[in-house]
C-alpha cells in the first residue's frame, strides 16, 4: 500500500496510470506506450464528478421539503462536486488495480460516503464510482470529467458519436428541459444515449479509445484548443433538480465507465 498522500502509479505492459488521492483523486496521468493522453496541470487529467455533475442552477436544490444552498464556484451555479476538491484515502492497491474513498462532509447537506476504484489491463482502463448513505436518503449524481489532449503530437483528435438526442442549452448554460436532434460542434453539451455512453476518440494513425458507460448521459467538451472531454454521467446538468437520483439505504448510487484502446 503506498503512504497516505502520496501519488499511486498502477501498470499493465505498456499501459501507466497515476492516480492523485490528495488533489481530488483524479488521474493526473494516462500513459499508453509512453503517449500521455491527457491534458497535465492540476485542474486537469480526469477528476471525478460527485456528488452532483456539471452546473447545479443556482446551486440550489432540493431533498423532499428542503432547500439546500450551495457554494457557487461558478457564478451564478455550483458545479462538479466537490469530490474533486477533497483528500481522499487509500482502501487498497496492487500493481494494476487501486480503491479510495472519502466521506461526504459540509458543503454538502448528507453524511455518507464516496468510493473510487480503478482497473487498468493492458488494453483498458476501467473506473467506479459509489455513494452510499450513513443515514437519510438524497438526490446525487456521479460521473467523470476526462480532458484528453486534442492533438498528441500528430493530427488532431476527431470525436465520433451517435446520439438520440441534445439537450437544448439555455443562455444560463443549464438544459432547457427540451431535447433536440444532436447538432454539429463546437459543444460543451450533454447528450443522450439510451443504450448507453458510447464515444470513440480517433488520434489518426496513433490511437483509438472508446469511452462507454452503461448510463446513457454524456457532455462533450471541445470549445478548448488543447483538449477535449468526454464526460459519462450519472444524469444531465442540473440533475438533481430535473433528473434526481436517489441513494438511499439499501440502494447506494453505483457508475462505472471502461475506457478500450487499440493502436492503429
């Protein structure tokens, strides 16, 4: 087990993970045959979206009778969670897989708890996420935010997707509640996929890397010049006021996302 704090490196042949508990518990580094796939900085690689995802409106919302406020680190809503701005601690590790968890605590209104694990192969990377309850049910939401790199040193990264829908954006950034036929990008939008996530990143004649989860929501990310997200979530922007999910007691809130690559 490594020490508390420490970054966690996890290796599958020529597949290299690195996982930062201390910021966030996010990938801070995907290495495939020595190619980083994602954009470096601490505000990026892959952080974990909970327990809510994308732009909570106002950060307001609202658990049967109870209005709940929260902090607005994106004027004029509150957005990713605040997983990504958490300590979280080691469960356990070996030489390719890794768990941690944190408990919820203030800003969020709920006790419970929020683990994440990761299990690399040599052609695959898959992520977990679970929120359980120490007591009183409530609305949540989990999912990822990945910035893959747009261009790796050849071409840049083409995006391939078949959705049933958009969700329309309004001028405040949240879904209008009012779905669309997919339109083309620029996109920071969250789209539809009843039969689950499915994404392919295309970097030509280097890598190709499918993003799938059995949700069917996902944002795409692309207004950046140096990166582009593919995001699978647990429901849309604003979801735990249009879309809750409930965990409750006997029924914690589980996503999973696989991440399949193959050299070209």
């Amino acid at each position: 087990m490594s020490d508390v704090g420490k970054n966690v490196r996890l290796t599958a042949g020529d597949a290299e993970l690195t996982v930062d508990p201390v910021h966030g518990c996010r990938i801070s580094s995907l290495r495939i045959g020595g190619t980083e796939l994602l954009r470096q900085g601490e505000r990026y690689g892959c952080f974990p979206m909970v327990p809510w995802c994308g732009r909570t409106g106002n950060g307001l919302f609202r658990s049967g009778g109870e209005l709940h406020q929260l902090p607005l680190n994106s004027p004029p809503h509150a957005i990713h969670g605040t997983g990504r701005d958490t300590a979280w601690k080691p469960a356990r590790q070996n030489e390719s897989e890794a768990a941690f968890f944190y408990d919820l605590a203030d800003p969020w209104p709920y006790r419970g708890r929020v683990t994440q694990t990761f299990e690399l192969t040599e052609d695959s990377l898959t992520l977990s996420l679970g929120i359980e309850t120490y007591g009183d049910s409530f609305p949540a939401q989990a999912g990822w935010h990945p910035w893959f790199r747009r261009n790796t040193g050849g071409q840049d990264v083409r995006v391939d997707f078949d959705a049933a829908w958009q969700e329309e954006r309004g001028d405040d950034h949240l879904p209008t509640g009012r779905r669309i036929d997919p339109r083309p990008g620029p996109w920071d939008d969250c789209f539809g996929m009843p039969d689950g996530v499915d994404v392919k990143l295309t970097w030509p004649e280097q890598l190709e890397l499918t993003v799938r989860s059995r949700d069917e929501w996902v944002v795409i990310y692309d207004e950046q010049a140096e990166a582009v997200c593919v995001e699978p979530q647990s429901g849309p922007p604003n979801g735990l006021n249009t879309a809750p999910r409930l965990v409750t007691p006997i029924e914690p809130l589980e996503i999973t996302t696989t991440w399949n690559w193959v050299r070209l």
